[in-house]
C-alpha cells in the first residue's frame, strides 16, 4: 500500500469545509482511491436522501453503477444489508450467497465479480450509506486492507455530516440576518410614520402591518418601500 498517497487520501477526505464543496467529487475520490490501494476492482457508494431511501451517489466504473443501481431496483445485496444494519458485510465468495441474495450474485458474476464487502458510512448512532468495494476473484480479504477501508469510510462520514451541519449552519445564519435586516427596516418606518402622523410607535406598527396584510406583502417590504419614498402605500396609517 502507498502510504504517502493514503496519508494524502486521508487528509483529502478531511478537507471539506472549503467554499467550492464538490459532493460528488468528493465521494468520487473516495471510491477511486479505494480501488487504487486496497486491491478493489471497483467501488461504490450509496448514501441516504433526506427521506432515508439510498441512492447511487459514486462509482469507481460504469459497471458497478448499473450493479449498485440493481442491488436498489431489486431491494437485495451485500450493500442493502450494511445500511441496514450498520454493520459490514463480507463477502468472500459470492456464490455461497446464492439462497440469500439470488439475483444480485447472478447480477454480480455477470458483472465479473467474485467476492463483495459493503462497509457502513456510519459515526456513532447514524448510518448514512455504505462504501461497497468489489472484487473481481473469490478469496478471503486482507483484514488490514479492510481496517483501512473502513477507516476511509469514517472520515468520509464525519466530513459529510460536517458539511451538512455547515450548510444548516448556513441557512440558519442567513436567516436570521435576514430577520435582522428586515427587524432594522421596520423599526426605521415606524419611526418615520409615528413622527408624520403623530401617532406612537405601536400605532405605527399596527398600521404598517394592517397595510402589509390587507395587501398580502411581506412586513420588511412595506417597511422598505415606505422609508424609500419608492411607491405610494395609499392609506397606510388611515
């Protein structure tokens, strides 16, 4: 194994708090390495959408999509399994499987593979999908080879849900600039109403908000158009 390249691997997958975040780029990477160093033939991954149904998100190949993309169309395989139970699933030799997963391993052979392990993309209580590598011969897998895998797959987890945290992070942040933009905006119109009509600040308020509702506009633009002087608001504060 390369170990400066898996040095490099690891600290790419842990880079992901970066302005140009490419998911599919980034679990590209992910499968492509695994392949490179671990003696994969190919690789995959399937991640869990919102509603917590799994989708193909990366491939190594062509061929492994459309196998993965079996595995989900016929609710059985290896990979399905992991998911589910958080656990990994190794596959030897594929053909002892047959009873259990009859269509995939056909699928599989087809495909020219002999021999499957699906390892759980999981950090702590939550599963997030599985990172599948497949093998073109049956045969036992190198436990350190696996230990690695499984390694990857951990960062890539924990890099994942960063982001996803750092994107809500976002949102919320966004949001609630927004709310203060517009609470600022508010403010500034009550004032100016309150002082044109000599009326207190809660009457500014309720007459800003009777006009934004009886003319089904949001509060901050009525607020906005009123200090601008940009549009005639007739009747507001009558």
């Amino acid at each position: 194994m390369d170990q400066q390249l898996l040095s490099k691997t690891f600290v790419e997958l842990a880079d992901n708090l970066v302005a140009d975040f490419d998911l599919i780029d980034f679990l590209r990477l992910l499968t492509d390495r695994c392949v490179g160093m671990l003696d994969a033939s190919a690789a995959g991954v399937l991640l869990a959408d919102r509603d917590g149904k799994l989708r193909v998100m990366a491939a190594s190949d062509e061929q492994v999509r459309v196998l993965e993309l079996f595995q989900l169309q016929n609710d059985e395989g290896p990979c399905l399994t992991c998911f589910r139970t958080g656990a990994p699933v190794i596959v030897p030799d594929l053909t002892r499987e047959i009873d259990r997963w009859p269509r995939f391993v056909t699928a599989a052979h087809r495909s020219g593979f002999g021999a499957v392990q699906a390892l759980p993309m999981r950090l702590r209580e939550e599963t997030v999908g599985a990172l599948n590598l497949f093998r073109a011969a049956p045969g036992p897998f190198d436990p350190p080879a696996t230990l690695v895998a499984q390694a990857l797959a951990d960062v890539a987890t924990i890099s994942l849900l960063q982001q996803r945290t750092a994107q809500r992070s976002t949102v919320l942040n966004e949001q609630l600039q927004a709310a203060l933009n517009s609470r600022v905006l508010i403010e500034q119109a009550k004032g100016k109403l309150a002082e044109r009509q000599g009326i207190d600040m809660e009457r500014a308020f309720t007459a800003l908000r009777v006009y934004a509702r009886s003319h089904n506009r949001r509060l901050a633009d009525v607020a906005r158009a009123f200090i601008d002087d940009s549009e005639p608001l007739s009747g507001l504060g009558a």
